[in-house]
C-alpha cells in the first residue's frame, strides 16, 4: 500500500526516514501523527527506529541500506551506532564509512540486488556497499543526475526515476536492474522521487502534496496493491500527464 504523511510540515519524507524490507529508520523530532504513520503498517514486520545520524535529522539523505545491511557515513556518532547496533535485526550488518561526500542516501539507490552509485565516489565506498550490502555495485546517472539516490527509488519488485529519463535510460537502467522502471514525480511534480519517498517491497510512504494519479503510478509500479504485476505500458497515460503537468509549471 501506499500512504502520504509529514515530517514536521516537510513533504521529503525520504529526507528524514529509510524503508528497507528489515527495518525503518524514522527521524526523531517528528509529531507522533509522523510515526504512527509507520508503526500501524509495520510493527508486526519490522522494527521501526526513532534515531539520528550524525546528530542530524536527515537519517534518510545520510544513510543507505537494505534487508542485509546499513551504511553509516563516518560522522555517525558512538552513541548513534550503539544505538542501531542494538535495535536492529541480528543479521542486518551495520558500518561507518569513510566517504568524503557523506549525504550517502543521496548518492547510492540500491535494492537487495544492485547498487547504482555516484559517478565520484571512492572506491573503498564502492567495496563496502559491495561487501556489506551484498550487492553489484555499478555507478552511473539518471536523467543527467549524478545524485542518483535523489533522483531514483527502486525495490525487488519495480522503480520511479527522475522524469526526465528518456526512454533509451529507463529500459537501460530496467534492463541492469532486472525489474520495470517507469519514470515520474512525487508531491504534486517533484522531481527528486528518491527523497519524495520512501518503499520497500510492500509499502510506499509519500509526502502529502502527492497527487492521486502520482500514488496510481507508485502502486502500479512498485506492486503495492497485491495484484499480479502488469507490464510497464500500464503507467503510459499517468506518465504522460505527470510530464505535461511538469511542463506546465
């Protein structure tokens, strides 16, 4: 399912939170509307984290993870990694990296599979995802976007890309990573889908200025309403308004 919600009046929900398919990390500082937005669909599946990364609360834009680990920039604090070490899943590994660039949430999107990653990032950072994540780790861009953790959101089942992707990337990018892609927005046009959301393999959280043919397209895509997936053609026509309304603004 996919559902809108809030951090503190801020639409970015994937600024300040992190979905994988073990666990959520949720921004503290929040209204409780905020949390409980998580905790009703998740609690019975997997744990949901109220935390901060280096003392900061854009935990999403900071962090990158999956069902198998969680990469920490290097400014994450003891207390912090105590903290995740603890309430994490016994096989979630968890580590600190020491990458120059540290928003790593907005330079890697990656599922339990494959990892696309800032052209720049160094290459201890790329062995690390490698190792701890348990992924193919391939740089690359979407729509021009070096950020590609801002620009892209994907799971085990389908992904949302910058709008702007052409059709050559998005069946590139669907070919590499072997599950549809179909390009978008989020929060009524948004462009960086990445930090617009947050999904994993069952649910999508968005922020509350997302359209309803913004959360069609997310449901379709992401195979979020337990019907059998369809092809990729199904979001044509949402696509196509999503874009005329982009040029429109």
């Amino acid at each position: 399912m996919a559902v809108r919600a809030q951090y503190n009046g801020h639409n970015d929900v994937g600024v300040f939170s992190n979905l994988t398919n073990s666990y959520c990390l949720v921004a503290i500082g929040a209204c409780e509307q905020f949390y409980s937005v998580f905790e009703s669909e998740l609690y019975e599946t997997i744990p949901v984290i109220h935390t901060n990364v280096a003392n900061s609360c854009c935990v999403g834009c900071l962090t990158v993870g999956n069902s198998k680990g969680l990469v920490l920039p290097n400014s994450t604090t003891d207390q912090e990694l105590q903290h995740l070490t603890n309430s994490l899943p016994d096989k979630v590994k968890v580590k600190r990296c020491d990458e120059r660039m540290t928003s790593l949430g907005n330079l890697i999107a990656c599922n339990d599979y494959i990892a696309i990653v800032h052209p720049n990032i160094a290459q201890e950072t790329k062995e690390l995802v490698q190792d701890l994540l348990g992924v193919e780790v391939v740089p690359g861009t979407v729509a021009n976007e070096s950020l590609v953790g801002s620009y892209m959101s994907f799971t085990n089942k389908g992904g949302l890309v910058h709008p702007k992707t052409t059709r050559a990337q998005l069946d590139e990018l669907s070919s590499l990573i072997q599950v549809p892609l179909t390009a978008g927005t989020i929060n009524r046009g948004g462009q960086a889908v990445g930090k617009g959301m947050v999904v994993n393999d069952w649910m999508a959280v968005t922020g509350l200025d997302t359209t309803g043919t913004e959360m069609q397209v997310i449901e379709s895509v992401f195979v979020l309403n337990d019907v059998q997936k369809v092809s990729t053609g199904i979001s044509e026509e949402m696509r196509d308004t999503l874009i005329e309304g982009l040029g429109q603004a």
